[in-house]
C-alpha cells in the first residue's frame, strides 16, 4: 500500500492598509494539509496521520472529535488513531475526467474547541486503462493515380488515463506504400495519419491490410490495434479539397438547438459523377451534439451545449466524391462561458446547538459557495444578512466560515435564522440565498430571582402546629435542571438547635410551614435567611430574609399583682379611717396583662359590694374611693368584689375580692376579726344551692325511669296475678274464741313469682270483719270485704311483729356472714320456699304456734332441710295485719320466753288446723 507524505503549508493573508477594509480583509491563519496518494487504493487504506499533523495526541482524539466534513465520503478518520482512511472507490478518470491535476478538498473539523482545518488529498494517475479504436477496422478507397504524399485522417483511439499513462504514439505495421505521421489536436489529444510513400499499382495489387496500433507510456505500457482495409481503385484523377485544413469556430452555450455552426466546403476538380462531394463525420457514432447536411456541409447543434460539461469539440469531417475519393478536415469548436448558473451556499459541520456562554469569534459552521460558472461568472461573493451576532470569514476559495460576532443570550433569543447571500460577479449578477435556524443552548447563567425583596409575614400566635404560615417564590429563565429552583433555610436569627422546632421549608413549592405553635408572651419575632438555589452545574443561588411577627392573640387572662391574694382569691383587709371624706383613696387594685395592644388595655370593674353605694372605681386606674361618708347605720365591714377585664375579643378577666373595715385604730378592729366572723360569701351559697338542685333533678329522673320501667313489666303480667286471687279462704264459722280460722291458695308466677291468686271469704266470717293484707311497705289493703259495713274498732299492731334484726336476711340481718346459707337457686326450690313462708305467717295469726323449728326458723329446717332458716327468708310477716283480732305475730325469741304480747283484747289464742290447699 503506497501512502503520500503530508505536507503542511501554513499561509498567513496580508493585512490591508486601509482600515475600513479589515472588517472583510481580516488576517486570518489557515493552515492546510496536503496529502498525495495513487487512485484505487482499497478501502481502509491510510493516508496519513491527521491527528498527529494537526498536532493533536491520542489522548485528545475522544475530547476533540476529528471528523472530516465533505459533499462525497470518499475520506474517514479513525477515532482511536486519528489516521485519515479511505472509505470509498476512488477512481481518478471518474472523478476528475482528463484534468491533469486531480486534487480532493475538504474540511477536518475538530470540536472543544471547534475549528477547521483544510485537508487537499492529490489522486495520481495509474496506467488502469488502455487505448482503446472507437472502430476495430477502417476501409479506405484509393485511387490508383492518387499521388504520393497524399494523407489520409485514420480513426483515432481513446485513454482515459493522462500523462505518460494516456495514448502517447500510434504505429502502423510495416508496408511500401504507407507510413504514419501522429498529429495533436489543440486540446492535446493525438491521432494518426496515414500518408502514401509510392504510387499504387491497382492492376498489381488490389487491396492492402494494415494494423494501426495505439500505444501509451504507463508502466506496463498498454496498446491496442484496429485494422485498416484499403481497397485500391480505378482512376479517379482529382481527390475533394477543403477550403482549410482545420476550420475553428467560438459558440455560445446558451444557443438555441439548431443554430448554424458554420459550414464547411470541398471542391473537386473532376466532372461528372467524379465532382459530386458528400459530406459526413468521421466518426458519426460519438457526434450527439451537432448534425452535418451531407449536401451542404452546414454543421447546425442538435442539443444545447454546457460549457461546464464539455468545453470543446474536435470533429472530423470527410468530403468524399463520386469515385471514392475522400478528402478529411478537423472542425474544432469552443464552447464560450455564460453566466448561466446561479451559485449554491452549503452549509456543512453545522452544530445542533450553540452553547449561549460561546466567546466572539467561535467557530460556529463551514460554508462552502458553488458555481459551476467559470472566470468572473464562478467568482462569489457571500454575505451575511440581519443583524445578528455573527460573521463570516473567508477561510479558503469558496470556503467560508461562521463565527460569532457577539454575546448570545438564549433567554433574549433562543434561535436565530442565519441567511446567506450569495453572488457572483457575472453580467448580470446572479445570486441565491440560504437560511438556516441556529438554536441556542441553555447555559446556568441566571441565578433565580425572588418575586420580592424581603418578606413580613404576620402569624397569629396559637398557631395550629403544621399550618402554612407563608410561601415564597422564586423564578429561574434557564432551562431544564438550570431553571428548576428548590427552597431552603439557611439561617435564623434563632438558635440553630431549636429553628428547625419552629419552622420547615417545602424544598419544592417553598411553602414554610409552623412546627409548633407560636407563643408572642415567649417570641415576638424572628427572621429567615431563605435560599433559592437552582440544579445548574455549576449551581447559582440567590438569598432572601424574610421577618415573621407573630402577632398577640387574647390568650392571657389578667392577674392581679396588688392587693397580694390568700389561696382563696381574697385579699387580707383594708382599714379605713370613719371620718373618711368622699373622694378618698382607699386602695388600688394593681393588675397586668402578658398580653399586648388591644387585649392588654385592662379596665376596672366592681362586680358585688355590701353597700355599691359608698364606694367609687376607676375604670381604669382601679383606684377604690369612697363615694360618700360613711354613715351610722352602716356596717363598718364591707365587701367589694373587682373583676379586672382586658379589651380582647372575647374579653379575659380575673376578679379580687376586698375587704374593707372602717375604724380609726387596728385594736379597735381585732375584736371583730376574732369573735365576728364574715359573713359568707353569698356567691359560694349560690353555687351550693345549685349543686344540690341538680342532684335531686337527677335523681327524680332516675326514680322516674325505674318506674315507668316496673310499670310497664307489671303491665305485662297483670292476667296472670288475677288468676291467683280466684281461689277461696274457708273460715270455720265458730270463731267465738278468738281464733281466726282461714284458708288460703298460693298461686306460683310462671317467672318464679309467688303471688296470691285469690282470696274470698267464708260465709261464716263475721261481716265485721275485714281480711286486710300488707305489702312490703306496709300498707293495709283488705283480702275480702263484706256486703255490709259495721263500724269496729280493732287493736293497733304489735310491735313484736316484725323479725328481729339477727332474723333478717341480707347484710343487716346476718350476724355470721360465713354461717349463713344460699338461696335457692333455682325455680322449684324458690316457689317451696314461699309456700312456706306464707304457711308460716298463717300459723302466726292463729297465736298457738310456735312456728316450729325452733327460733329463728319458722319451721323452714323442719320442712325443707337445715340450709333454709329466716337467714333467707324476707321478714313478711311485718306486712300482715288482720283486723277485729287482738291476735298479732310474735317472733321467735317472744314465744321462747313464755311472754305474752303486748296489747290486745284479752282474747286468748288458740290453736287451729289450717286447711291448705
């Protein structure tokens, strides 16, 4: 693989003299490197080391990002390298044609910071193409009499190669009658004419083979061959003649298809069918672009001609007669320049965005200027239009490069439309712009700014804890993390230990929020340092104080400071003189507020006084004067209550109570406050009255539910307890002794319940008398009544009636609280035990019994077992009273004793049977 040397040329423009140039004429260091390299290397292959020629290191390479900027990828830097590589065909005839010098431009772009270099890589020519015969065989006819010297115009062979590689020489094979002369055309191309040495002999030989052979100087060489028939002809005296040997003409390349070229002429000295000329091209088969009349020889165009594609033609004309005879001309016509192409702007390396912090003069993108014009009409002038922060400079021909020409601000603009105008200096002028959007990027160049200077917040204290107490604000004009703010404290005027118990801070939304509630007795006020910091790299951040007053809230009661208060609230006792005048001081009630403004405003007022008639206040200055003098009939002990109200809303007061005692010396005073106490406090008596109201309210209510209650239960059994009354007494009608003979039913409730079902007297019960029976709490009310009433006196009750108290169940009745027993607990056990207990009371009321089972029992262990004595049973015979009979019920402890009861008729008890049904 064959690699070209670099080579570096630092060229240095020449400052102009006159100032008012500089600005288009500014010095400016470019520097190009030059690279020269054979076509058809194969991809990958190296040219050179761009990195190392521009002076960069290997370690720079990724930070500085050399790339090459061109219209066609013919060239690539490797990133790891820096080596310039070849990354596609390159074919020198295709890309620069028959030009002698064919020479690659671009432009190597480096960023951080960014910068052109420009790159010109020369291709050298190697010998890859032959010549090569537009036909492989000619025919020529000659006449025998055709004289030595004569020249014929042979077909020529194209090389796409220059130089020594392209065809340098023709040859023609060895003969007697012919040799070979190469001739030049203006352009530098060559071709073959034959010219005959001896006259030809028809009759000796009629035809002559030749090989025409066209060769180049490359290394190998190459050559290829065509061959020549001539046929030799009978006589044809005089061969066609042109005019000139070689005819030139200048054509515009805007004509119109069709425009005579020129035309071209031969004559022929023979007569006759020999002086008939027809006129064609040599080589018809690569004419496209002009038409030859045959009969005139007008030479016309058949299309339009660019003379950016061909700038010339050569064409070979041949004139030939009626016998044969040929005669060849060369026409070669050029192709004038017109300003015909508008030139193009290409912007190339042109960046996504421009950082706004770019200093003056940074490269921004290359631009590249093309006419296909050539002279002064592929001359172009670029010019920048709008009052924009940029610039363009010339780098190199028809290279321009954008710079900026001042600060860029993308808060102000965040995009400009750069336009460029080109134009040339062709008549006319022809000119054409292109535009594109330049995008600013975001650099962290503003610091947020707070929507006010300082803050005053105002709270009122008793704040509820984690309220919001004020919000800041702070706005950022940069973009993304550059403009996104977040909120801090960053100092107080409190202890840092104790800020954060009182305030925090949303990082986000800059709300501050209260951590406690705020006292103003304890802090009036504090101030805030708070901080608006944005996410830019670096970060900017910019301060604000704000001052919280935290305002006073009526939370404080006053209190009183003179006269010095007991534990009670009172205050020990003022003596005041009896000849006391109106108007004189007596005491002053001294009180503060921890309060302040409004509710600290403390007003004096005298709520209660023995007499109000003989005292003053002073509203505010709580001064206690006497209205009037003191007279005989009043009490020389007085009692003012002072309520002390601060202006709040609602109002805070405090009261003191003082006592006030008229006399001239203190010994005159100490008997009354040793043997006459004072009177109590009215106000206190109230408040007990009121207690004590409320509890007895309270429970009437309850009495009054658990009656409606028992109602209401009562209600609801009422069938079943008349049921139980429907049973008959029998009464033995000889009752003359004194002894009640009766008989009675026990009913059981269905819920355990023992009642009386009924009770109806006998006939033979005197109508006298009435069967009255008691309930629990001892009322009377008569078991059967007579048809007719008679008015008895009967007997009181006896006072042994009712059980003793060691013979009541319950706690007042036990004396043994381990020896008693327990109820019965269930329902049978239950409704024994109150059959016999009323058996037990009928036995009573006959007087003789001694309901058995010794005392205390009433026969209860004898019936149903030792576990039931009058330790349980309800003491019922307190309830029963049986009127027109002395007879009453005796305890237990009074038939013991032989005694009997108190009271009574006289009438003697007697035994009897009892019938139970």
């Amino acid at each position: 693989m064959w690699e070209g040397a670099a080579e570096r040329h630092r060229v240095q423009r020449r400052p102009m003299l006159l100032p008012f140039l500089l600005p288009l004429f500014c010095t400016a260091l470019s520097e190009q490197i030059r690279y020269k390299i054979p076509e058809e290397m194969p991809t990958g292959s190296v040219v050179g080391n761009l990195a190392k020629d521009l002076g960069f290191s290997v370690q720079e390479l990724p930070t500085r990002k050399l790339r090459v900027s061109s219209e066609k990828p013919y060239f690539s830097v490797s990133a790891t390298s820096g080596e310039l590589l070849v990354s596609s065909r390159l074919d020198r005839e295709q890309i620069c044609g028959k030009k002698s010098l064919c020479v690659l431009e671009f432009e190597a772009i480096a960023e951080n910071p960014l910068n052109f270099y420009h790159v010109s890589v020369e291709l050298e020519d190697i010998n890859d193409h032959m010549p090569k015969f537009t036909h492989t065989s000619f025919e020529l006819q000659i006449s025998e009499s055709t004289k030595p010297g004569t020249r014929f115009i042979l077909g020529s062979a194209y090389d796409a190669d220059v130089g020594t590689n392209s065809l340098q020489n023709y040859q023609l094979s060895p003969n007697d009658h012919f040799s070979l002369v190469n001739k030049e055309k203006s352009d530098g191309s060559k071709y073959p004419e034959m010219v005959l040495k001896t006259p030809l002999d028809r009759e000796k030989q009629k035809s002559h083979h030749l090989t025409l052979t066209a060769l180049d100087f490359g290394h190998p060489p190459l050559n290829s061959t065509a061959q020549i028939q001539i046929l030799v002809t009978d006589a044809n005296d005089n061969p066609p003649v042109f005019s000139q040997d070689i005819y030139r003409v200048s054509l515009p390349e805007n004509v119109h298809p069709g425009t005579t070229v020129l035309r071209v002429a031969a004559t022929d000295q023979d007569e006759g069918v020999y002086s008939q000329i027809a006129y064609s091209f040599s080589e018809a088969g690569q004419i496209t672009q002009f038409n030859l009349d045959s009969n005139t020889g007008e030479i016309t165009t058949l299309d339009t001609l660019d003379f950016e594609e061909v700038k010339e033609y050569s064409l070979v004309l041949e004139a030939r007669d009626g016998g044969g005879m040929i005669a060849q001309c060369t026409v070669e016509i050029d192709v004038l320049d017109e300003n015909d192409h508008i030139p193009e702007v290409l912007f190339q390396s042109l960046p996504d965005l421009v950082m706004e912090d770019a200093e003056p003069g940074t490269h921004i993108a290359l631009l590249k200027t093309q006419d296909k014009d050539s002279g002064r009409n592929g001359e172009v002038i670029c010019k920048l239009e709008g009052g924009v922060p940029f610039k363009i400079l010339t780098s190199s021909r028809n290279t321009y490069k954008l710079v900026t020409d001042g600060v860029l601000d993308r808060e102000q603009n965040p995009e400009y439309n750069i336009t460029i105008r080109a134009t040339d200096k062709g008549e006319p002028p022809l000119s054409s712009s292109s535009s594109v959007i330049l995008h600013i990027g975001d650099v962290n160049d503003n610091a947020p700014v707070f929507t006010k200077v300082s803050y005053l917040v105002h709270v009122a204290e008793n704040n509820p804890p984690g309220a919001s107490i004020a919000q800041v604000s702070a706005s950022d004009p940069d973009l993304g993390p550059n403009g996104d703010v977040s909120y801090s404290i960053i100092a107080s005027d409190l202890e840092p230990k104790s800020l954060w118990s009182y305030v925090t801070m949303n990082a986000q939304s800059g709300v501050v929020f209260a951590q406690r509630a705020f006292d103003h007795e304890q802090l009036r006020s504090f101030q805030l340092t708070l901080q608006a910091r944005d996410q830019g790299s670096p970060a900017l951040s910019a301060n604000v104080s704000m001052r919280i007053l935290v305002g006073d809230r009526n939370d404080n009661a006053p209190r009183v400071l003179y006269p010095a208060l007991e534990p009670d609230g009172s205050a020990l006792f003022d003596m005041v003189p009896r000849a006391a005048e109106p108007g004189y001081l007596i005491t002053k009630v001294v009180a503060v507020d921890a309060d302040s403004g409004h509710n600290a405003w403390l007003s004096y007022h005298m709520l209660q006084a023995s007499d109000p008639g003989l005292f003053s206040l002073g509203l505010r200055t709580g001064e206690v004067r006497t209205a009037r003098a003191l007279g005989d009939r009043d009490s020389a002990r007085q009692r003012l209550l002072v309520a002390v109200r601060d202006g709040g809303q609602p109002p805070l007061s405090a009261t003191a109570t003082l006592h006030l005692i008229f006399a001239d010396s203190l010994q005159e005073v100490l008997p009354d406050l040793r043997d006459d106490p004072l009177p109590p406090d009215p106000q206190a008596e109230l408040q007990f009255y009121l207690v004590v109201a409320l509890a007895l309210i309270s429970v009437l209510f309850l009495l009054a539910v658990i009656l409606a209650i028992a109602l209401r239960l009562r209600h609801s059994s009422s069938s079943s307890v008349w049921g139980c009354f429907q049973s008959e007494v029998v009464v033995p009608p000889n009752y003359s002794d004194g002894t009640l003979s009766y008989s009675y039913n026990l009913c059981a409730a269905p819920m355990g319940k023992a009642e009386f079902n009924s009770l109806t007297c006998n006939d033979q019960l005197n109508s006298g008398q009435d069967i009255l029976f008691g309930d629990s709490a001892g009322a009377l009310f008569p078991l059967c009544n007579s048809s007719e009433s008679t008015s008895h006196q009967q007997a009181p009750p006896n006072t042994d009636w009712r059980f003793s108290q060691a013979q009541r169940p319950g706690t007042s009745g036990s004396q043994n609280g381990d020896e008693t027993g327990t109820w019965p607990n269930n329902q049978f056990d239950t409704e024994m035990l109150q059959a016999m207990i009323l058996a037990s009371a009928s036995e009573a009321a006959d007087g003789s019994s001694t309901l058995g089972g010794g005392a205390g029992t009433m026969g209860l262990s004898a019936r149903y077992g030792p576990q039931f004595t009058l330790q349980h049973v309800p003491d019922y015979r307190q309830n029963v009273y049986i009127p027109g009979s002395n007879a009453t019920l005796t305890n237990a402890a009074g038939k013991r004793d032989g005694k009997a009861p108190a009271g009574g008729n006289g009438n003697k008890k007697k035994s009897g049977k009892k019938e139970k049904k």
